[in-house]
C-alpha cells in the first residue's frame, strides 16, 4: 500500500457506475430575451345600478301593456317609504322630546322624602313603625310643588331636594286629594326657589304622541327620563284612592319613584305619573290636565281639596236579554238599570230604583253602561230629561 502526502489535495473518485450516485445532468443554455414594457392596469368596469324589484316591474308591466300591477307596485313602494319616513320621524320627535324634556326638567323637577307612620287598625291605640319612602315631584306656578298623594300620606315629615344640590328643605303639605292621588307642596325657605322654574299645564295628548316621564325612580340617585308615547285614554281605577276617573295609558316605563313626576310634551306638562300596571311590560298611567286643573282650582279657591261630583248611584247593565224583556224595552233601547241610589244626592228627588237611564244630555247609553250623559226611562214608563247643568226634568207622556 502506498501513502501520498497529506498536504495533496483529498480527492474522492465516485464510480459512475454506481446508482446511489447519478452523474450530473447538464444544464440548457440559456437565451435571453427582450423584456416588454409592464401593461397599464384596465379600468374595471363599473356596475350598473339596478332599480328595486317593484320598480323594475313597474317598467316591465308598463312596456308589455298587459296589466296595470306595475302601479300597483310603484304606488305600494312609495307607500312603504312613506311608512318608513314617518317612523324616522317619530323616532326623531321621541329623541328631541326627550332631550327637550331634560333641559326643562333640570330646574323644576325635585326629589321628595317622606317619613311616614301608619294607623295600625288592629291596635288603635298605637301607630306602625316608621318609613322612609322617596318620590318626585315638580314646580308649579305659585311657588308650589305639586305631587302624588300617596308620595307623603300618612307623612310625619316631608323633605324635598333639588337636581344637583346636596342640600334638603323641610316641606308642608297644603293639600292632599287621595281620590285623585295629588298633593300639593310649599317650602317656606327662599334660598330653595332660587334657579327653579316652574312648569306649565298643556292639554290633553292624542294617541301615538310622544311623551317624557321625568322623575327619580328607584336605582339610582340622578334624574332619570323614560319616553314612550300615547296608548289609551280612559276612565281608569285609581288604585290609592279606589276610584274611578280619567287617566292615560303610556308605554313608558314608571317605576317606583317616578310617582309625582311630569310627563312633558313640547315643553308644557300633559299629566303626572302615579302607578303602573303590575304582571305587564312598559304599561304605565299618568293623572291628565283636566284632573290637575280642578284639584288645584278647588284648592285656590277654597283652600282646601273639594273632591270631584257624583250622581250618587249604582247601575247595572242591561245586557241580559230577560232583564229587557222585564223592563219593556224596544230593540232600539239601551242604557243602564238603577239598582241603587244615595238619599243624600240630588238623584234621589229625581230618579227611583229600577228606573232605565237611555242618555245623558243627549248622548245614548249603551248596555253595557258606556256613556257620559244621562236620559233615563222612569218607573211606571215616562220618559225623561235630565241635564247636569240645569238640573230640571222634561216630562214627555
């Protein structure tokens, strides 16, 4: 065996024989060729605009002249857009009366506490314990603060807190009416009227117009508004007071705490918040102007709260068949039978028990008691006139 020198170059000698080891394959020469200027990008085409599906066959009915359903169609688009607009509308009404409603409500909505001890009826010698209970309320011409009855009855004491200060004021209540749940309030301190305003009384709204309850209800400490608009306007059960008289049904939420406050329309006050329907969603009653407007008319002029008029009796519908036959009355009939009446009223010199009452001032009563004036069928078959303000019969055989 003969060695080299390590110093020589170490050269590897591959069989080409061998497959592990294939021989390099050669590599094509290469040609060059002239390079082209990049092309500039095409304009994409731009998409056509196409007309709404109504109004395409508006067009298409009206080219074939077949039928008139493309105008049907057009005017049943333009119907939706006009539903549509007057829904944004709406909403936009309900958002500037709501921003309308804060920027009054700062000055003249106040934070009422109440400590309250009840009668205990079971033990008459002693009186509950004592509660604390919280409402709203709101200024009123006069330097008056005008709120539910039901805020500061059975009250030992009445605070009364303005928006934005820390600082609370004795209050007296002037008057309170439980029959139609108001109450009215004065602070004798002049440093608590200063930066109030008071709010005005409106009218009474129509249905679907938008409103702003304002109030503190329960969850927080600030000034709340909730908005929603007109549902139903009707005689309604007061539930403090167990009567019956006119409220309105709004689909905003009131909540305890918000009782006393207003609900603002275009800047003037159309009821007050005082219960809500419990078991429902967003169903709340608010007293309107006509009940506010006598309350505090009777308590201007008298001093104190005088109470709404009643007729001083009780009727029973006549919607039974029998009970129509019995009383002879015609298929053209209706009204309401008399079951009883209060010796004390003005009824009792005028009408008798089992008299029919058919109208009131000349509207119909229907059977089922809806009505507001009264004509009535007395005993014995006469027929008669009765006008609340005159107060006088008219006997016609």
């Amino acid at each position: 065996m003969k060695f080299e020198p390590f110093d020589k170059a170490f050269k590897v000698k591959v069989n080409p024989k061998n497959n592990h080891h294939p021989p390099p394959t050669p590599t094509p020469a290469t040609t060059t060729t002239p390079t082209r200027p990049p092309r500039p990008p095409r304009p994409r085409p731009r998409p056509t605009p196409t007309l709404p599906p109504t109004l395409s066959l508006f067009y298409y009915n009206n080219n074939n002249n077949n039928n008139n359903n493309g105008g049907v169609s057009i005017r049943r688009w333009l119907s939706t857009v006009a539903k549509a607009k007057a829904k944004a509308e709406t909403e936009l009404e309900l958002e500037l009366d709501a921003y309308s409603a804060i920027e009054v409500a700062l000055d003249s909505v106040v934070k009422i506490f109440t400590v309250s001890t009840s009668p205990n009826y079971f033990l008459p010698w002693q009186n509950k314990s004592q509660r604390e209970t919280m409402g709203s309320g709101f200024v009123i011409p006069g330097k008056k603060i005008l709120t539910n009855a039901h805020v500061v009855a059975d009250h030992s004491f009445v605070l009364v807190r303005k928006h934005g200060s820390p600082t609370k004021y004795k209050a007296v209540v002037k008057a309170v009416g439980h029959e139609c749940d108001l109450a009215i309030l004065v602070v004798q301190s002049d440093e608590f009227w200063e930066g109030l305003n008071s709010l005005q009384l409106g009218d009474v709204p129509f249905l679907q117009e938008a409103v702003a309850v304002v109030g503190y209800p329960q969850g927080g400490d600030n000034i709340s508004v909730t908005k929603g608009v007109v549902s139903r306007v009707e005689p309604t059960q007061y539930v403090h007071g167990a009567t019956q008289l006119m409220a309105i049904q709004i689909d905003a939420a009131i909540n305890p705490g918000n009782s006393g406050g207003p609900a603002i329309m275009a800047n003037k006050v159309v009821g007050v918040a005082f219960q809500n329907l419990s078991g429902a969603e967003n169903i709340g009653y608010i007293i309107p102007v006509p009940v506010i407007k006598h309350f505090i008319a009777g308590v201007e002029e008298r001093g104190k709260y005088v109470g709404f008029c009643s007729l001083g009796l009780s009727c029973q519908p006549t919607e039974n068949t029998q009970l129509r036959n019995y009383f002879q009355m015609r298929a053209d009939m209706t009204g309401v039978l008399v079951s009883k009446i209060n010796p004390l009223s003005d009824a009792h010199k005028i009408l008798k028990k089992d008299d029919i009452i058919l109208a009131f001032d000349g509207v119909p009563i229907a059977n089922d008691g809806t009505g507001s004036n009264f004509l009535f069928l007395c005993g014995g078959g006469v027929v008669a006139s009765f006008t609340p303000s005159e107060m006088n019969l008219l006997w016609l055989g």
